[in-house]
C-alpha cells in the first residue's frame, strides 16, 4: 500500500432542522394552542485515532465528508429528529489543522483520542416555546442554525523512540534490519528508502523500543534537493536521533566530515527544537575499513568533527556493535521516560452561534386565529 502521510479534505456538519409553528386541530377542541416541534439537531464530524490505521491513503481519494441534517419539527409537539455524527478513523500520531488559518485543532497522539472537527447545527424552536399568557397563538419559529465547515490538512506523524538520520546510502535501512524485524528495501543506489519504515527493536525480555527510517537528507533540502524535509516531521515525536554516517564512502572525493555539518545545518533550518533533541553519533561501514585503521579512522572523524557526545562505531551488514547500541539506547529509554498520556478526551472546536430569527408564517385568510 502508497504510504500517505498527508492530506487535504473538506468536512461540512449537519444543519439543524427547521422548527415550526403548528396548532392543534380536533373536533370539539377549537382552540387546541400551539403544538410546533422543534427541528432536530445536526451531525457533527469527529476524528479518532485508530491503531489499526497505518496511512491517510482512505482521505486522499475521499476528500469530502458530510453530515446529514436534522429533521424539522412536525405539529402534535412532534420534534424533529437528530442526525447521526460522522467519525472518521485516523492513524495514531495525526495532526490536524484548519487548511486556511494553520490553526492546529488536535494532535491524537494515542489510540482512542478523539476530537470534534465541525459541530452540527441546533435545531430550530417550534412555536410551543412562544407561548404566554399574553400570546396565545404565536406564529414565530426558528430556523436551524447551520453546520461548521472547515477545510483541513490531516499529516501524520509516526509514533517513534528512535529516529535514524543521515545521508543517502549511510546504512540506515541495513541498521534497522539488523536491529529489529523490520525488512525496508537495502540496495546500492541512494534513495532506496522513499516513506518511513518503522522497526521493534528487542532489548530484552520485556524491554523493547520503535525505531522510525526515514529517507535521506542532503545539503540543500531546505531548497527541495532530494525529498527535501517531506519526511523530517516524522522525526520530532522520537526521544532520541541517531546521525548514521558512511566512515567509508566510495567516492574517494567525498568528505564525511562535510556532509555530517551539512546534515546538522538542514536540520536546524528545519526546526530548532528538533536540531535540540538528543543526538547520538553512529558511524556505520566500519567493516570496509582495514581492522588495523579502525580506530584510528574513528578517532580522526571525531575530532575533525569536534563531536563531544556519545559516539557509536558499527557495521550494520554483519552486526558488528549492534548490541552494545541497542543496550545503551535501551538505558537511555529507561532513564528518560516519557511523560504520562491524559486520557482520551473530546477536542473542543469554538462554534460560534447562528443568532436566532423569528419567522413569521403566513396563515390562509380563513384560518382561525386562534
């Protein structure tokens, strides 16, 4: 199935039913008073996420989604009948924002949240609440106010702990197999990797972490080289980065050192909070350089680099410290948790109210007023 991590629709909510102005009619009961129902309510519109939803392939091709109306009021005090609400199923992970204004309406980051995305409209009121003492045939009734409509950008987000970030061709699609189950396609050009792939990587007996692949980065995405940052935001819900960098290139005039600065530099052009998340370095290949220069070609990077954080040296096509990476990540997991999820509650969506009209109905000139 085409990976989808993004898409435009319109949702447009019931409109209320129209309320009416009736009378009672009954032999020997002339003047029976009003009995105008009110007009039922409109369906709204709610997202949910939903595990068992990986893409937003459904909302790509169904771009329209409508609620039906309520019914109107009917005499007898008969009240309009309620539309159902329409609920749309989302991935894990989705954002959702108003299309027009970049306004963010809800961020279901966890199975079962919910959020209300346009309210349907109130039904009308039927002359039965016109009455008085004063006004006892009233032939006022209210219309139904009218739907939300909102054009939205749905984008989904993958739920991850650990993101994989590099150049094309660093090895991180061979890293992940390594690490975990997941089998993304691994061949010898760059860009193998076109959508997130998304691994279980086993630590121990009931310890576990995801990790999220996502394409490759080169220097000049910010100006849409390559696939540009279409996949970055993929990387901002993880705890933790790991930069995966080829230490043994094979075009000899290729500069590591270069295209890792280059990496940091998109990154933060990107979003600074994401260049601000923990940051580990892996340095993969390490399996075509002789066993004798190893480390001295480690250290050289490191210091070309003035890298001072947590350095990593592997060769992901045999596992070579592949474990000792997973352990530490593990260890890092475990001391840094993540913050309790709230519970899955409505996402409010402020709805202005239509302001109530009067409508006068017009009666036939031999009608009783009464």
């Amino acid at each position: 199935m085409k990976f989808v991590d993004e898409a435009i629709i319109e949702v447009h909510a019931g409109d209320g039913g129209n309320g009416v102005a009736s009378f009672r009619r009954e032999k020997y009961i002339p003047r029976g008073g009003p009995d105008g129902g009110d007009g039922g309510r409109g369906g709204s519109i709610y997202a949910v996420a939903d595990r068992n939803i990986n893409t937003l392939i459904d909302y790509r091709y169904a771009r329209i989604h409508r609620a039906k109306r309520g019914e109107n009021g009917r005499g007898a005090d008969q009240y309009g009948r309620g539309a159902d609400d329409v609920t749309l199923r989302v991935p894990v992970g989705t954002v959702i924002a108003d299309a027009d204004t970049g306004e963010r309406l809800a961020d279901l980051a966890h199975d079962g949240a919910r959020a209300l995305l346009a309210k349907g409209g109130a039904g009308g009121l039927g002359n039965l609440h016109f009455k008085s003492s004063t006004n006892r045939a009233p032939r006022q009734a209210t219309p139904g106010e009218q739907g939300e409509s909102r054009r939205l950008r749905l984008e989904l987000r993958v739920l991850a702990d650990v993101g994989l970030l590099g150049l094309p061709n660093a090895g991180k699609s061979t890293l992940i197999r390594a690490i975990s189950s997941a089998r993304p396609k691994v061949a010898d050009y760059p860009f193998t990797t076109l959508a997130p792939n998304l691994g279980v990587v086993r630590v121990d007996e009931g310890r576990s972490f995801v990790v999220a692949d996502i394409p490759g980065l080169i220097e000049g995405a910010a100006d849409g080289a390559g696939l540009g940052h279409q996949f970055l935001r993929h990387l901002q819900r993880t705890r933790l980065l790991l930069h995966v960098v080829d230490l043994a290139p094979l075009d000899p005039e290729a500069d590591p050192v270069h295209d890792a600065r280059a990496i940091v530099r998109e990154l933060k052009r990107y979003d600074p909070a994401l260049h601000d998340k923990p940051r580990w370095l892996v340095l993969n290949k390490l399996d075509l350089i002789p066993e004798g220069e190893r480390d001295k070609a480690v250290a050289a990077f490191v210091r070309s680099l003035r890298w001072k954080g947590p350095v990593f040296a592997i060769a992901a096509i045999d596992g070579e410290g592949c474990r000792p990476l997973v352990y530490a990540i593990g260890e890092w997991l475990d001391a840094h948790p993540l913050a309790a999820e709230p519970a899955a509650e409505p996402t409010p969506v402020v709805v202005k109210p239509a302001p109530v009209r009067a409508r006068r109905v017009r009666r036939a000139p031999d009608e009783d007023p009464s």
